[in-house]
C-alpha cells in the first residue's frame, strides 16, 4: 500500500464540492472526503483544493497545473470536462487536449493522477440524451490518453448505479452527499486504501416508478429552478465561478471525521 503525503485536487464545481454542503457552511466534497481517509493512515497529510466552479477544462489547465506543481504532490485528482459537455460549442480534441497536458506534466513530475470517464448524461437529465455522441467521443479520448501516461481511470460510464438519481443534487449537475461519498469510495478503492472495495459500483434499492404527471412536474421544476438560470448566465456570458478562487489553496493537515487534526493542527502554517 502507497502512503500518501501531499494530495492535489485540480477541477471544477464537482471537486470543489458543490451538492455537499452551501456557502455558508462551506462545501465538503469528495476531495474532501477521500483526503479524510488518506489522513487516517497518514496523519502527516497534507492537501490543497484548487477546484474553482465552472471552469472549463481549458481553464483549469491554465489556472491550477503550475499551482498544483509547486507544491509537489504524490497525489492529484484531475476531474474537468463537464463544463465543456455541456456548452453549445464543444471540441472533444481540444477538452482531452487539456486533460492530457495535466496527465503528463503531472506524472512527469512523478505524482499518482487520477481522473474518472464521464457517466451517461442522459440518464441523469433526460433532455441531455443527445449529447451522448459527445460523452462517448470525449471518453473514449481520455481512455486513450489516461494509457499513454500511466494515469489510473474509474470508468463511470458503463455503471448504471451513478446516475441513479439519488446520487445527485437537485441541479443534477453535481453529485448529492451521498454521489460525493460514492466518488470518495471509488476513488479510495482505485488507490487500494485498506477497508475499500468495489460497493461503490453496487445499485441503490429500486424505487417506484413516479407517476408520468409527477415525472412531467419534476422536469418542469428542474427547468425553471437549474436550467433556466444556467442558459441565462450563459446568454450573459456570466459564469457560476466569476471573482471565485480556490477554496484551499495551499497545503493543510486534514481533520479526519473522528475531529482530530494531524500534527500542527488545522491552522497550520502551509507546505512551501
């Protein structure tokens, strides 16, 4: 088993934690979630949170690989692309492009990256099914280049069970507490932590099937609550992450879910 000392999150509104917590209280996330457990077998951790929501995959290239490598991780977490699936203009080579020149500076410097494939979309938002093209093109590229750098890869697409819709928000956008546990645990098992194992991949109990006025009633609200507001900012060239920054930004102990901070404690002055 590899013992972790410096873990990275590189990314967008998912790895920034968005579906797991608010603004007030503050975000959680899988980052979060998976540094929690990297910190019961290292107390010495130390992790740094770079995700900004509503990045492009492009953006987060430019904006997070040179942070990320200065602070010289044995760890990194790459997750980004959503933004661009989603948008009008997309460019599957240009969106893998990005991914890849993380992948490869990242494991040059000699960090263990890990990234994921995206999920069929159009079983989590049915008005999206036509982007399935996309999805499969833009997976099929990140197989390829995670291949070509020694990048290890959780294959969402072919499981069912991640787009059962308890594992995400309201938005559909972003994963619940429960898909962020769920991201945590296949990562956790990916790594080969003690204690984890391929349940993440197992479905939750069925549930009925809503009436088709019900399901007619909850588009219509997803519509005006998500949608809406989404095709809105986009029309003003507006993004959720405008004037936001990382919310970690340098290198912290963790304090793992019993509530004990690793050695310096919580405050502790950041990893040069």
């Amino acid at each position: 088993m590899t013992i972790y000392h410096r873990y990275v999150a590189l990314g967008d509104s998912q790895t920034e934690g968005l579906g797991d917590g608010d603004d007030v209280r503050g975000h959680r996330g899988f980052a979060d979630r998976l540094a929690e457990q990297l910190a019961l077998l290292n107390p010495d951790l130390l992790y740094a949170n770079l995700a900004v929501r509503g990045r492009l995959a492009a953006q987060v290239r430019d904006e997070q690989l040179e942070a990320a490598l200065k602070l010289r991780p044995d760890l990194v977490t790459v997750m980004a692309g959503m933004n661009d699936l989603i948008r009008p203009r997309f460019d599957a080579a240009e969106v893998a492009g990005a991914l890849e020149e993380m992948f490869a500076a990242l494991t040059a410097s000699g960090a263990h990256v890990v990234t994921v494939t995206f999920p069929d979309i159009g079983r989590i938002v049915p008005l999206a099914r036509r982007l399935l093209p996309r999805v499969l093109d833009l997976n099929a590229r990140i197989r390829q280049a995670t291949a070509r750098h020694g990048v290890t890869v959780i294959d969402t697409f072919p499981l069912t069970s991640v787009t059962d819709t308890r594992v995400w928000s309201a938005d559909r956008l972003h994963a619940s507490p429960h898909g962020h546990s769920v991201i945590a645990a296949a990562l956790a098992h990916a790594l080969e932590l003690p204690g984890s194992d391929g349940t993440w991949m197992d479905p939750l109990p069925p549930l009925p099937a809503p009436a088709p006025w019900q399901a007619a009633a909850t588009e219509a609200r997803w519509l005006a609550s998500f949608a809406g507001p989404w095709i809105g900012r986009r029309l003003r060239g507006r993004s959720s992450g405008d004037g936001r920054t990382a919310k970690r930004p340098a290198l912290l102990p963790v304090i793992t879910p019993g509530g004990q901070a690793a050695p310096g404690g919580p405050n502790a002055a950041a990893a040069p």
